[in-house]
C-alpha cells in the first residue's frame, strides 16, 4: 500500500489589505488602506512550500482572506496538514497566538511551527507558547529541509519541556543565508492563485492587470541603522540564476501577471543590468518594478530599465541626519542627486515612488521642518511615508536604550504606523503634525501636479492610478486632521 505524502502548509497571517487576525484599531485600518487597494491574493513565491516539494512533502500556501478566525482555521484545516507553518513579521506575533492556539483548539495532533524574521530575533515570543511545536531562525532553507527528511525523528527527539529544544536550527548565523538558486521556480500546484484586476497593494500606482513578486536577490551591502536586512538577509547580495528569472516570469505570464515587482533589497550591480537585458529581450506583455538606491540610478541604467519594460522604481529618500543610511556623507560617498534620478526616469516614462521614514530618535523639529520644505519641491511621482520603528535585528534596535526611551511591550503596534517608543526629542503629536504638512504640501504643489501630467503624457494607462492615489493621501489627511 502506497503512503500518502505528507502535507506541509505555509501561511501568511497578512490579510488582503494588510489587516491581521488580531484586533486592528483605526490607525491600521487607514494607513493599510490608504493607497492600497484591497486584492484577492497577490502571488509571489513561497520558498518554505517550494522546499517542503523538493523533499517529498505537499507543498500548499496559504493565506488568509478573510478575518474571521473560524472560516480561517476550517480553510487551512481542509488540506489535512501535517505540519502548519506560520511567517511571521513583528507586527503578526498577536496574530499567530490567536492563530495557532485556535488550531490546536480544533485538531491538537497536528505540528505548528514559526518561522520569518521575528522567529530569527526573538524566538522565546513563540517557544514558550504551547500552541507551537518548533520554531525556525534565520532564512536558508537546507536546514528545513533536513527537519522535513527527519520529521518522525524530530518530533520524537523535541518533545522535552525545554522551550529551547523547539528550536530549529539554533545556531543561525551569518552565514545561514538564502540561497535563491536552491528554490524552485516551479509553484506548487495545489496552491490557490485569485488574480487581481486591482492595482497592486503595497506600491500604489500601477497598470492594471495580475501582480506578482518575484524574489530575484537577497541581502544589501548598505548597514542603515534601522534596517534589519543585513542581519537577516546578509550584507553579501546572493543572486538568483537569470534562467530561473526568466523561467518564473513566464509561468506567471502564463497565470495572467502582468506586473512583476522584483522583491530584492536593491536592484543594481552588473547581475541586475544582464538580468535587464534579458528582459528586453522578452516578447510577451509585462511590466516590471524594483527598488533600487538613487546613488544606483545613473541615465545609462535608467535607460536600461525604460528597455527592460519597468515602469516604476521605489527609491528610499535622503534622510536629514547622515548616520541614518550607510551611504550618505562618508568618506568617498558620490554625492546623489536626487532630483535629477528622478526626473531622468520620467523622462523614460518610469515612474518614481519616494519613500521615507520619520521620527528616528536622531530628529528633532529641525529636521522635520526640513523635510515639509523639501516635500513641495519633491521631484517623485509618489510619497509614502512610515514611522520609524525599534525593530529586532537592526542596529538602533539592539543598542536601544530602554531607561530614557521606554518601547511598547505590544508587539501589534509595531507595523510603522504608531510612535512605539518615548521619543528623546518630539512627542507624539509633533510626528502626526508634521505628517499631515509633508502629505499636505506634497499632494497640493505645482510640482507634484507638473510632475504627474508629464508622467501621463508617455503612460496615460497610469490615469486611474493617480486619481486613487491623489484620493486616497485626501483620506489620510482627514484621518490625520484626528490625531494632532
């Protein structure tokens, strides 16, 4: 008699509209859906399913389209999981107690385990929780594969009363990267694929049609001190083979994507030019979008990108305080011209989206001040700000002084929105106020009015975006009017 594979299912507690399984409040509501609009599901690569695959598991994603927690647990629950894996952000820890204790409630045999970045920093939020089998640090996947191989084994060996012992992998290190040429390109097929005919949700203006991501890189050389990036990804930028690119972008082709958003911290480099010019060479309908730094973006590789069909590019915009990011103000840093990066993409009809985050604990009103006179004469198509946030991992978050700057022991507010901390120099009400002016006089300039209608006059199919766009920072204003 055959046996039956066993099956793996990996969710992602992040909901549509970037709401969770825990209690949300107003703030998150509106900000997750400011410029935002909801999809059915976005698809993008599940590394954890493709490797549950590659060792003779079913390998099924899962993510949740609703709030309700019972419909939830009854959809993951008709896969007959053996093992339930669960991706984690800092801000899903409330979602995953909810999550894997209803779960337990309904079918007690079944194995869950917790991995992503904040298993990796702070994996005693999950061992001590009965709800959770094992827990998984850092992000390369040879190691998972061996518990999967050993799974019977596993369970017999990990089932002691040490929270530690639930630990897998252990001694994560630097060293235990991901290795993108060991995924598959190839999705399970069991996995369920609703495409949007939306915009896609986390980068506003686009073209119609599907969106993906596509993970083509991993790590960033840069070290800014609130990035948790070059701790858990690596600091050395691992690449993926440009066949299994390619091969990936035509399988979502043939799903119906039309947008890819290439997931890499940075996009640049002479991997990233070869990989641009073979997306010139495609023949099919697609359009392309990536972050890339500004230091990056000279006129020669802009109009590579125009070539290789990308339509937009998300740049993280200077930060007033030159310690903040690694590459500003250093000894034989090229100086960046921002305004030139971004008017040099319009040109090519590429659109740039701007984003930063404020109320590091370096700032005072000065460099908020700073920052709403900058905004009028912003030379991006799109803003997007965030609050900055003591994450685990990052460089402010480890040497973090929590005598003189008290942080929120709730890990739910920890999604950018909210100030999470007692700020050394500004309260509260200062960083609202000063959001509500940067949207205020960016969406109300000449510029950005001059700036949209040249993007328009090479990509008209960008109109409606912009009008949801210009709509939705309106609603944010309103909202913000609420708090100050």
């Amino acid at each position: 008699m055959k046996l039956s594979k066993p099956t793996f299912v990996a969710i992602y507690p992040s909901l549509p509209n970037q709401q969770t399984l825990a209690p949300v409040d107003e703030v998150q509501l509106v900000w997750r859906q400011l410029l935002e609009h909801a999809v059915d599901e976005y698809d993008g690569t599940s590394f954890v399913a493709d490797a549950a695959q590659q060792t003779g598991w079913n390998g099924i994603v899962f993510q949740p389209q609703t709030t309700d927690l019972g419909v939830v647990v009854d959809e993951i629950l008709l896969h007959n999981p053996t093992l339930i894996g669960i991706s984690a952000l800092s801000f899903h820890v409330p979602s995953v107690y909810i999550l894997a204790e209803a779960i337990k409630n309904r079918k007690s045999d079944v194995k869950i385990i917790v991995g992503g970045y904040h298993a990796t920093f702070m994996p005693e939020d999950f061992t001590t929780l009965e709800s959770v089998d094992f827990v998984y640090r850092g992000a390369e996947l040879e190691s998972f594969k061996r518990f999967l191989r050993d799974y019977e084994k596993e369970c017999k060996t990990r089932t002691s009363g040490n929270p530690a012992n639930k630990i897998v992998n252990p001694l994560w290190t630097r060293a235990d990267r991901l290795d993108l040429d060991t995924v598959s390109s190839q999705r399970p097929s069991d996995r369920k694929i609703l495409l949007s005919e939306y915009q896609a949700q986390d980068f506003g203006i686009w073209p119609k049609g599907g969106f993906a991501y596509l993970k083509e890189s991993s790590g960033c050389p840069m070290q800014c001190s609130f990035c948790e990036v070059p701790r858990y990804l690596g600091s050395e930028v691992k690449i993926r083979s440009i066949h299994l690119v390619l091969d990936e972008i035509q399988s979502l082709y043939q799903k119906g994507i039309r947008t890819i958003f290439f997931e890499g911290e940075n996009f640049y480099g002479k991997w990233a030019i070869d990989l641009v010019k073979a997306l010139e060479k495609l023949e099919i309908d697609m359009h392309f979008g990536a972050e890339i730094m500004a230091a990056a973006l000279t006129p020669e590789y802009i109009v590579q990108l125009a070539a290789g069909k990308f339509v937009k590019v998300a740049i993280g915009i200077e930060s007033p305080v030159g310690s903040d990011r690694a590459y500003l103000n250093k000894p034989g840093a090229v100086k960046v011209d921002f305004d030139q990066a971004f008017r040099t993409l319009r040109e090519h009809g590429i659109l740039g989206f701007g984003f930063r985050m404020t109320g590091l604990p370096s700032y005072t009103n000065n460099e908020l001040w700073r920052n709403e006179m900058l905004v009028r004469h912003a030379p991006y198509d799109e803003l997007r700000l965030t609050i900055f946030t003591p994450m685990p991992g990052t460089q402010l978050g480890d040497t973090w002084d929590h005598t003189t700057m008290p942080v929120s022991s709730d890990w739910g507010l920890f999604d950018s929105t909210r100030l999470v901390y007692k700020h050394p120099h500004l309260s509260e009400s200062d960083i609202w106020r000063s959001q509500w002016r940067e949207h205020y006089l960016f969406i109300t300039s000449e510029n950005f009015r001059q700036n949209r209608d040249i993007m328009l006059s090479k990509r008209p199919e960008l109109e409606e975006g912009f009008k949801k766009y210009e709509a939705g920072v309106m609603k944010r204003l309103e909202f913000l009017e609420t708090r100050i």
